[in-house]
C-alpha cells in the first residue's frame, strides 16, 4: 500500500486531518492524537509499532512526530502533532 493510499484511508475515518505536503506525513491536531494512534494500531492498517519518536524545534511552534510501522503490511505512517 502506497502512502497515499494509506493517508486516504485514513482521512476516511478522520476527514478533518490533513497531509503535510514536504514530508509526507499526516498532519492531526493534539486532541486527535490518541485516537488516531488507536484507530492505526487495532483498525486494519496494523500498525504495530511506534517505531520513533521526536520533535522539530520550528521558530513558531515544537512539531512531535510518530513513526509507526507495520510488521505484517510492510508500511509506515508519520503523524505529525
């Protein structure tokens, strides 16, 4: 599954997320965090690893980004907060 195919998939569940253009990741708002990282670990993306976490020091505001990646399918997702 391509990342695209993985970004619209979950943009079904979650329609108010976005892509994040440079990097390829999803953009989710804090209050959506951890659902969004519960959907991707039970629903049937799979993701059964958080692979890395860190931040971006940007000059407006502290970007955290999660990795997860999963095992079975092969994929990985960033989520950026």
């Amino acid at each position: 599954m391509q990342a695209s195919e993985i970004f619209e998939h979950i943009k079904l569940k979650f329609p108010q997320l976005s892509a994040d253009e440079l990097g390829g990741a999803v953009l989710v708002p804090k209050e959506l965090l951890l659902e969004v990282a519960g959907y991707l670990k039970s629903g049937e993306l799979l993701f059964d690893n958080l692979h890395c976490v860190t931040a971006l020091d940007t000059k407006d505001r502290i970007e955290l980004v999660y990795i997860f990646y999963s095992f079975k399918n092969r994929n990985r997702v960033i989520l950026k907060v």
